[in-house]
C-alpha cells in the first residue's frame, strides 16, 4: 500500500508519481486494497472480485461490463494527465491562501480556462455538512464581503451601504468551536474549528436555524450585541454577549476574536489571490478557506492524502481531519 506519509512537498509528489500507470495504482490499491486482499467492486452492479483485464482495465463477469479505476472518482473521463490532478490537489490545499487559476495554469502548462474548472471541481470536496455538531464554547459572528464603494468614482457609488447594509455585499455568517488537542510532546494545546456560510440577510430568522444546526444544544454561544441573537436562551444555549457598540472587545474569555482572525484570513484570501469573486461561487472560496483553517495543523501530506481518499469516493468523516483523531 502506498505511504502517503512520504509526500511532504511537491517534490517528493512528482518524484514519484512519473507516469499515469503509477497514479492509477496508487488509486486501485487506496480504493480496492493490494494484493490477496484487494477486492474490486464492480461501479455499476456491486460485484465483488472482478477481474484485471489486460488492457488494464477491469471486467465485470456479472454484468459484463468493462471499467476503470478512475469511474466514479473525480478523475473520470478526464483528459489531462494524472500527475496534474495530483499537484492541483497539493498546491491548494497546501498554500495558504489557496493558488489563483492563473497561477496554477502557468505552474500545469494548461489553459486557465481548464485550471478553473480543476479548481472548482476539487472545492467541491470541500463543502461542510453538520454531521458533527459544535459544542463547548462556540462563537458566532458576521462579516459582509464585496461592497468597496470608496473605489468607486462618485456618481456610481450606492448610497447607505455603511455598516451591515447588503446592498452592494453579501453577508457571510461563521461559528468557531474552541477546542483543544494534545500534541506531540503531550502537551494540550489550544485550537479552533470553525463553519461559515453565505446568507442572504442576518436576520435572527436566518442565523438562529444555522445556530440550531450546527451547534449542540447546551452549548456556550458568545455573539456581538447583534439582536438576530436574541433569544438564543430559549433554544437551550447560554448566550454571552460582547458589546463592540461601546468598545467592550472581551470580558475575561467573552469574545469573537478567534472568528474575527478567520475572517481576516478570509479577506486576505480573496483580496491577495482570487481579488474578487461572484456571488455565485462565494461559497466554493468559503469552503476552501474552511476547510484549509480546520486542517491548518496537520502537515502536507496528511492534508492531501485526506484530500486524495475524497477525491477517489471514500468517505472521510469530520473527526477524521481533527488533530489527535488522525491515524499515525
């Protein structure tokens, strides 16, 4: 079986990934196993043990039908080398702040056109469920993204848009868990985990159910004086306000720093590599910089092997990717 442990720069990636024939075997023995146990599923009737072909393919003596390791994985049908999926799926999950299109196309010798569309089909196994819920001390909070009216010439500038005006900017609401894990030396360490989405307003209607959903009843919920959180103590939280109005930033543990340092990450982010993005793919971009922040201690090649087991169809749950709970 294949030591992903070993791939902790692009280097040692394309050093050993040379040729498509090394990509698929690293996909055949992480989906079906290597040697006597290897057990090839058939993706279109569910046989177990279907046959190597050589045309290095796979035969289905049930339904007859010939496949290949790449069905039903986020390679199928693709036309590019395999080796470029690879390095696509490391650079963005191991730069900081993600890598533009431009960039990667330059880095892939491809068309930005493809390195867009690469792009967005990785951030697609990025998006967040609630399968897990927050718990403990979760804060919640808003930012307003797009909107920049002072770089505007004054006849095309949108009046009253100070403020959480959503007239030119599209509100995005998170909540952060403090937790903590043990490191390599046993000692406990502090760290955050946090979700985020794009609403369409920040009324108590609209955040109150994500609240609901994302974080475990009984837990602790710190949020500003916003009123759409006004009676969070009637769904069974304990609701701690920091009043920002009247400059009060923390009252001993009370306060929304941690999520106001993702949020700044997250503008950085848009503002330093992708320097806009619609309305229409906020989401995607949010969900990257999620899923980059939950995993920001685990090292390259823990983070693209979790990525690399997404890509192919094996599902990876939420403590997996916490600190701690990962397999050696």
């Amino acid at each position: 079986m294949i030591n992903f442990s070993k791939f902790n720069s692009i280097i040692s990636l394309t050093s050993y990934f040379t040729s498509d024939a090394k990509c698929m075997q690293a996909i055949i023995e992480s989906r079906w196993g290597v040697g006597e146990q290897q057990d090839v599923v058939c993706p279109y009737c569910g046989k177990h043990h279907c046959k190597f072909s050589k045309n290095g393919r796979f035969h289905c003596t049930e339904c007859n039908c010939n496949f290949s390791c790449l069905v039903e994985t986020m390679f199928e049908n693709t036309k590019l080398p395999l080796i470029k999926w690879f390095v696509a799926m490391y650079l963005i999950s191991s730069h900081k702040k993600g890598v533009s299109s431009h960039q990667l196309a330059r880095d892939l010798d491809i068309t930005q056109a493809t390195a867009w569309h690469m792009l967005h089909k990785i951030r697609k196994f990025y998006a967040q469920n609630d399968a897990e819920a927050f718990e403990g001390t979760v804060e919640c909070d808003e930012v307003y993204i797009g909107g920049k009216e002072k770089w505007k010439h004054k006849s095309m500038r949108t009046p009253h848009t100070q403020g959480r005006s959503t007239k030119t900017k599209t509100p995005v609401f998170g909540m952060m868990e403090r937790s903590t894990f043990e490191n390599e030396d046993g000692e406990i360490e502090n760290i955050t985990y946090v979700h985020a989405f794009a609403v369409e307003n920040t009324n108590r209607a609209t955040l109150q159910p994500i609240i609901q959903q994302f974080v475990a009843e009984g837990s602790r919920v710190i949020t500003d004086e916003l009123q759409a959180y006004n009676g969070l103590e009637g769904l069974g939280y304990t609701h701690a306000v920091v009043n920002h109005g009247e400059e009060e930033y923390a009252n001993g543990d009370i306060f929304t720093n941690s999520i106001e340092g993702f949020w700044s990450h997250f503008r950085r982010m848009i503002v330093g590599c992708y320097h806009d993005v619609s309305d229409e793919h906020l989401q995607s971009y949010i969900d990257e910089a999620v899923y980059r922040w939950n995993t920001r201690k685990l090292s390259e090649s823990e983070r693209f092997a979790h990525m690399f087991k997404k890509s192919i169809g094996l599902v990876c749950k939420w403590s997996e990717i916490k600190v701690g709970l990962m397999a050696a």
